[in-house]
C-alpha cells in the first residue's frame, strides 16, 4: 500500500541548507564528449602530468559571460596549453540540460552569444558533470591537481557585487596550483583503493579482488610486489611491471576468490623498482567483507523522499535469480535507462513528483536473499543539489536493510530474509541486551551481558537512516555497560543497532 505526502517547502529550503554539499576534495572520474566529437576522460589527463580547469557555466548567465570575455581561461590555454608549457587542460563545461549546442555556438535561443569565439580549449555540453562536484552556483571554476587533490576557485566573495568578473586571473590559478602535494621521496608505491567487490555477503561472493594503486614517489615506478592475504592467510603473489610517472595510476588483479563468511581482505605492496619503500605508512589496504542484515520479517516498509525531481528515480526488489518482486517509481527509468544527459526524464503516471513522501509496504515472496535497486535517470541520485532526498528500508522491528540518498546512477543493497550464512549467525546476538530509558531524555543506557569476549560495533541512526553516531567496543565476558548521551540531538525517532560476527540487533528509540 503506498501513501503520499506533499512536503513542506519551508522544510525543503532548511533541509537543503542543512545538508548542502561541498567541493570533493577527491576528484570522481568521468569521460565526456566535447562539441567536436572528441573524448576526454579526467583521470587519463591527470595521468600524463597536466593540470585541469574546469568551468562550470551556462549559456544564458550573465557572469559567466562576462569571465568568458574577459579570456582568463583562454590566456592560460595559450600560456599552459598544448601550444604552451603544455602542463594544463582546461574544459568548459556547460551545465544546463535545457540548452544546447546551437547556445554554446550562440545560435541558439537561450545564449548570450558565441561561447566557442576565440576559443582553443573543449567545450562540452553535459548538465551532469556538476553533480559530480556538488556545484549549485555558476560560474564555479575547478582546479584539480595531478594527484587528484581538488580545490574550488575564489571567485572574490568580497567583491560589492558577489562576483569579480575578471577573477579568477591566470596567476590565481598558477598560485592555487603551488599548494599541490609534490612527491617527498624517489620511491612510495602507495595503496590508493580497493576494487572488486562492494557489496555483502548473503551466501556466497565470488570476484576478482583488485587494488588502485599510485606512484607517489619521484622516480618513474617500473615494478613492486603485491600480496592479498584473506583473514590474515597469503592467498596470492604477484609482482606488476609497467611505467607509471609521478601520481599515476594502475590497477593490480588477483586470481578469483569465492568468500562464504565475513572476511578481512589486505592487500600489501612492496619493493618499489626492486628496493626498499621510503614511507612505509601507506603501502597497505584492508577491506572488509561482511555479511549482508537479515530481515526477520517478510514485511518490510519503505519510505522515499523525492527530489527537486522525483520522475527520475525508479526502485526494484530483486531475489536471488534478479526477478523483480517489488518495484515503485518511474518504470520508464527501470534498471537500464539511467545516467542519461540533457535530456528530461520520459513521462509516466507513476512516476513521483517534486519533493514527495513516498510510503510502501513490501512483502517478501520466500525466504532468501534480495538486493533493493535504487535508480535515477540521469546521474546526481536524490541528493543532494537537486534537493535532499532519501530512502530507507527496514522490516517491522527497525532493522535497516538499505539506506541513503546520495548516488550517481544506480545503488545496490544485498539483504536476506532468513537464516543467515551458519547456523550460529541468527538476528540476535550472542549475548543479553538491555536498552533503557525508553523513550529518553538525556542518557541511553545500553547493558550487553555475555559468556565470552565479543567485539562489536554500535551504530545511532536517525529516523531517516542517517548514521549520526558509530563506535567500536570488544565486550569482555559478563555485564558490560555503554552510553549514548542523546542531549546532544533533538527530539524524534532514532535506531540503535548493535552488530557482531555473531549476529545484530536494532531497536527503536525515541528521544523526547
């Protein structure tokens, strides 16, 4: 059974500042087509040394306009470009979905004239790429270092009317670009990401572990070795020989793996060009694989805040054979027709509408493992510069099975409904708890009582599956006691959810 509820605009405006989103201090890969055909994709230009800018404008707004003609950008292309130092790319990046090419070339009906004039540097049409960096305001401008590092341009907020239309200057640029790491030794091979598998066990994972790794030394990176070792046994060996420059980047793959429990991944490297490492601290990754939450009841309830755009977002419960049981949403968008740019999503009436509460009751055919699908049609999720929407799915006793809001394209959530891996691994820990006062004021009380040392994780969830509180704690055999102190958030509907290798728990609080 769905409900829907209008929401409150003076609600949606707080909501927005409270959750606003700043300037990844990581740069997100991406490849896009400039209005020449050509494809560009950040980190392959980042990998050969340069220096990238990015300008996030549209075609119909004055002050981006008025940088444009001031050619700031085009003097650093001419300066730093390919006919130049060549240590910079620069991109212009026109970020509005309802204007097009013939606005960029200044023949459209939505321009202030020709963008590409005296122009040597891409220009690409694509409303998605702002996302990306949480841009909301425009011009932004964009510097990213080689090693990926990101900064957002001064665009001199002192100025008496908000904007400088001369700034940033190409010497702003070549000053922010002195605060770039440099590499502090001749040989760091550095562990940079996990890749593989990102999601939980429910009976068994199988996948091909992977590590991204950097040369984050001074010297050309010709080989090293890499170990994987699950639960602290060597799985695997391998050494890697290629030639990576300064912050680039590769990838190493081991052999398949099939895990059927939670796990410790790590990954090692070593021996950079044959010798010893100068800075050991960063050549090591662990990733943990854990089992997925099981739902205890069939029942299951979800609750959908929409977007600024909520005809983008589509939702599907698959089981194990990735047959939809359950879906809601826009079914023209469904699983496939995602991450789409400058163009508006198809028309349905099912689709939700702007800034929604959507409320479903689900319920699970069998038992077994499922995966809650989340989509959008383009690529910036539900939150969080299109409006701060969200979902959350739980079953009837609280437990959270998929939550958040923030995505590009698609999120996947691995649940179960059932027994879980073992026959020792049930929805209840091994152990006693005890929550009180409840509702409460001021101190929760959590009491954990039990035969043997157990280590477990506690994690505080607000009402909209927000994590706002998470420790760790290794519970000694007998009565062990721990406190959240819930002064310090308002009034309202919380989870407190205590998870082990032994099994989980979650109760409903309310603060009053």
């Amino acid at each position: 059974m769905k409900k829907i509820v209008p929401f409150i605009i003076a609600m949606v405006i707080l909501g927005h500042t409270l959750y606003a989103q700043q300037t990844p201090t990581t740069a997100p890969n991406f490849t896009v087509i400039d209005i020449n055909g050509e494809t560009h994709e950040l980190y392959d230009i980042l990998a050969s040394g340069k220096t990238v800018v990015l300008d996030f404008y549209t075609t119909w707004c004055s002050p981006c306009w008025d940088y444009h003609n001031g050619e700031e950008l085009s003097k650093l292309w001419d300066l730093n470009g390919p006919d130049g130092l060549d240590d910079y790319f620069v991109m212009g990046i026109e970020s509005d979905g309802d204007t097009g090419i013939d606005d960029i070339t200044g023949t459209g009906s939505n321009t202030l004239g020709d963008w590409t004039e005296d122009v040597g540097y891409p220009m690409i049409d694509n409303d998605q790429i702002r996302h990306y960096f949480n841009v909301d305001l425009f011009p932004t401008f964009v510097q990213i270092c080689t090693d990926r590092t990101v900064v957002e341009m001064d665009r001199d907020p002192f100025n008496p009317n908000g904007f400088d239309p001369t700034k940033p200057h190409v010497i702003d640029y070549l000053t922010e670009r002195l605060n770039c790491s440099m590499p502090e030794s001749p040989l760091n091979v550095t562990a940079y990401a996990f890749n593989g598998y990102e999601d939980n066990i429910c009976d068994a994972a199988t996948f091909l572990p992977s590590i991204d790794f950097r040369n984050s030394g001074s010297d050309l990176l010709t080989s090293c070795d890499a170990e994987l070792y699950v639960e602290d046994i060597l799985i695997e060996e391998m050494t890697w020989t290629g030639s990576l420059t300064s912050y680039g980047h590769d990838q190493i793959t081991f052999s398949e793996i099939t895990l059927s429990e939670t796990s410790e991944i790590e990954i090692k490297l070593s021996n950079p060009n044959g010798q010893s490492d100068d800075d050991l601290t960063d050549n090591t990754l662990v990733k943990n694989i854990n089992e997925v939450n099981i739902a205890s009841t069939s029942s299951l309830f979800l609750e959908i805040r929409t977007d600024f755009r909520g005809e983008e977002t589509y939702w599907a419960i698959l089981d194990d054979s990735d047959m939809i049981v359950a879906e809601g949403g826009n079914p023209l968008v469904g699983l496939d027709n995602i991450g789409n740019i400058n163009i508006d999503a198809p028309d349905h009436p099912s689709a939700y509408g702007y800034q929604e509460i959507v409320e479903d009751t689900i319920v699970l055919p069998a038992t077994g493992c499922y995966t809650f699908v989340i989509t959008d049609f383009k690529s910036n999720g539900m939150c969080c510069n299109s409006g701060i929407g969200r979902y959350k799915l739980k079953d009837e006793n609280g437990l959270i099975l998929a939550s958040g809001g923030e995505f590009r394209e698609r999120k996947d959530h691995n649940f179960r409904y059932g027994e879980g891996l073992s026959s020792t691994f049930s929805n209840k820990l091994d152990a006693d708890v005890t929550i009180w006062p409840n509702p409460v004021s001021n101190l929760l009380h959590i009491e954990i009582e039990t035969k043997k040392l157990l280590d477990v994780e506690v994690q505080l969830t607000n009402l909209y599956g927000y994590e706002i509180q998470r420790t760790k704690e290794s519970i000694n055999p007998g009565r062990n006691s721990l406190n959240f102190d819930m002064n310090l958030y308002p009034a309202g509907i919380y989870f407190v959810s205590i998870l082990s290798k032994n099994g989980q728990i979650s109760k409903k609080i309310v603060k009053n």
